[in-house]
C-alpha cells in the first residue's frame, strides 16, 4: 500500500508562505561498488556492480528543518541470476512509507529509487520533534550494538555507514547541560511490528550512562549503555533483556577496551554475549533478509583497527572470532582520497572466513570489493 507523505508535503507548503528567512543547501556523492563473490546456495561466481546517485537537499526556515537523500541506483552484473538476489527481492520491507520503488528490471538491469532519508524537524520550545525516515541509533559500541533496535547493522557490512531508515516519530530533548531524553513510535509496515520506545542518557560522576525500555514489534527491551575513561583507557557497554511475545526471555551485552595513540593508530577489542543463538546453517542467507542480525554462537571477541595514515590514506580491520566453534572472519577495508579539487574516495576491501565446514563462519564465500565516490 502506498502511503503518501502528506504531512510533510503540507508543512514544506507552509514554510514556504510565511515570512520568515529561509535557507537552502544541497549537496550529493556519486559511488560506484563492485563486488565478487560466490553464491551461498549452488557455489556458482558472482559479481554485483552499483552505482548510486544520492542528492541531498536541506531546506531551513525558523525552527523548521527539512533534509532528505534521495538515492538513484543502477545494479548490474551477474549477482542479479543469483539465489541471493532472488531472496533479496521476494523479501518484505518493514518500512512504514512506501518510499522507493524500482523503475526498470530486464534480467540484465536493475534501475531503482527511493527516500534514503527524508525528515521534518521542529526545534520547539519542549523539544525537538523529527517525523519521516531516519536514523534513531542508541548504541555506543564498536562492532556489536545490541542497544541499536531501530538501525542495526551488521559488523559484516559491505558499506558500514549505511543503514536501512526507519519510518519514525522521533522526540527529544536536553536534560540538564549533559543529558538527553528521547522517544520513538516507528509504525512499521503493520501494528504488529510497530516499535515505541524511550531513552534517557546522561553523564555523571565520570561516566556516559544511558537506559533504555520499550516495545520492539513483537519483543519487549529493556538496555543499559555506559562509556567512561580510566587511566588512558576508554571503555564502553551495552546490556540488553529481551521478552519476546513468543518464546523465552534472553540477553544480549556487550564489553568494549579502546586505545587512541599519539602516532593515530586506534585499538579496540570487544567482547559479545549473544543469549540467542540460532543454527550455524541459518546465518548467512538470513542475514540477508533480517531486519536484526543473527549469530550462531553465544560468546564472540572482536578486534577493531583504524588509522588515518595521512591526509589521504586511511584503513579500518574488523576480526572476528566465534568463540564457541573456532570460526572467523577477517575484514579489512583500505580508503584513498585523491588529491583534486573534489572529494573523491578509492575503497578496497575484503572478506576472508576460516573455520569448519559446519560453523558459522566457516561455510561462507571470501568477498572482495572496490568503491569509488565522489562528493559535490
């Protein structure tokens, strides 16, 4: 069903009559991504080539604001004969508005569309109220995010800033010189799936702590977040409970050691408790399709590197390893900004697993990719 955006078309229409100064920017980046692989399902080679037009316009008037990106993209390649895009295709979207549609599919070609990001803003008195696609994230953590219900992102990720919107009501507010208090409805696709939740975040006797509680579709929450420093080393954590409707109650937490040193160089190791592990044959192609990741395992360490190396080179290493069967993933990714007068950004990275054929990550296809973008 295609609901219409007819709020925020009344409010834009509003802004524009009244008298008060506006302000207009926009800006955009076009990427391409190529990636190669093999199917999961019938062990066939695969390789997917995006290019994603995003423009970005911003619209200021008072204590009103309107931001969008708006995503065109051209898929190609022979990912699109696979069983992964089948799945891809035939899977539901949870989203509320009916923002994004496909313009052109011939087997060889995919054109496509939507509203990544589309929000009003209105800076009231009370606070701040957000309506339309966003990003509502509540986690501190590095790898795992337990305490991102809304936008959760994989630590596999072939684009790590990019996450799925949520259709949202968002409010929130200041508490005291260091704290904020927020609320969510996300409707979803249906009342059934629909999320309401509230958090509060402040910072004091030295460390960021936040609480969190809410109806998750069919899964009640309740989180705990804190950050701090001790002695040069900064640490972070996520607790979270979860009573499905279904099912029995669960936790997921996870515990975080990171360094910054002088030369750039940043460390971070992670430790993740995951209280609902699935089969090991599940993850790889539900993963896919799943709103929230999936892990086969109940214990999982993490290592984060990063570095800026100089003004135009910059690298980032995620490895995993699934304590319970040995399985692990290695995951590096290398930028460089080439000198000219835009901004234009060459990626590449890689996939590699290790492990039984009968674990986790052990049965999955090594990955490789190359992106470039360029920002106007």
């Amino acid at each position: 069903m295609v609901r219409r955006f007819r709020l925020i078309l009344g409010l834009l229409a509003a802004l524009s009559a009244s008298g008060v100064q506006a302000d207009f920017s926009h800006s955009g980046s076009l990427k391409n991504q190529t990636v190669g692989s093999r199917s999961l399902v019938d062990g066939d080679p695969y390789r997917s080539n995006l290019t994603r037009l995003r423009l970005e316009p911003r619209y200021r008037q008072g204590d009103w604001t309107l931001e969008a990106a708006y995503d065109l993209e051209l898929l190609t390649g022979s990912f699109l004969d696979s069983p992964e895009f089948a799945m891809l295709k035939s899977a539901p979207d949870p989203r509320y508005w009916t923002l994004q549609d496909e313009l052109h599919d011939s087997g060889d070609l995919v054109a496509r569309h939507q509203l990544y990001r589309g929000t009003v803003q209105w800076r009231s008195p009370v606070g701040d109220f957000r309506l339309g696609r966003q990003q509502v994230n509540w986690s501190t953590a590095l790898i795992w995010n337990p305490m991102d219900i809304l936008n959760p992102v994989s630590p596999l990720q072939l684009e790590p800033d990019e996450r799925i919107g949520v259709d949202a009501l968002l409010y929130d507010r200041s508490w005291g010189a260091t704290g904020r208090i927020s609320a969510v409805h996300a409707p979803q696709d249906s009342s059934e799936n629909a999320s309401t939740a509230a958090r509060a975040k402040r910072f004091f006797a030295g460390v960021d702590a936040g609480v969190m509680v809410g109806e998750f579709a069919d899964v009640t929450k309740a989180g705990f977040s804190g950050s701090g420093s001790v002695a040069g080393t900064g640490w972070r954590s996520e607790l979270v409970w979860s009573e499905p409707d279904a099912g029995d109650s669960y936790w997921q937490g996870v515990a975080d050691l990171n360094w910054a040193f002088r030369n750039g160089l940043n460390l971070a190791v992670e430790y993740f408790y995951n209280g609902k592990p699935v089969s090991p044959g599940t993850t790889g192609l539900t993963n896919l399709v799943s709103a929230r990741s999936l892990y086969a395992g109940r214990h999982y360490a993490g290592l984060l590197v990063w570095q800026d190396i100089n003004p135009f080179w910059q690298y980032r290493v995620v490895a995993i390893r699934n304590v319970d069967d040995a399985s692990w993933v290695l995951y590096p990714r290398s930028t460089w900004i080439l000198p000219l007068s835009h901004e234009i950004y060459f990626t590449a990275g890689a996939q590699w697993f290790g492990g039984d054929q009968d674990s986790e990550y052990g049965r999955l296809e090594p990955l490789g990719l190359m992106e470039i973008q360029w920002f106007f």
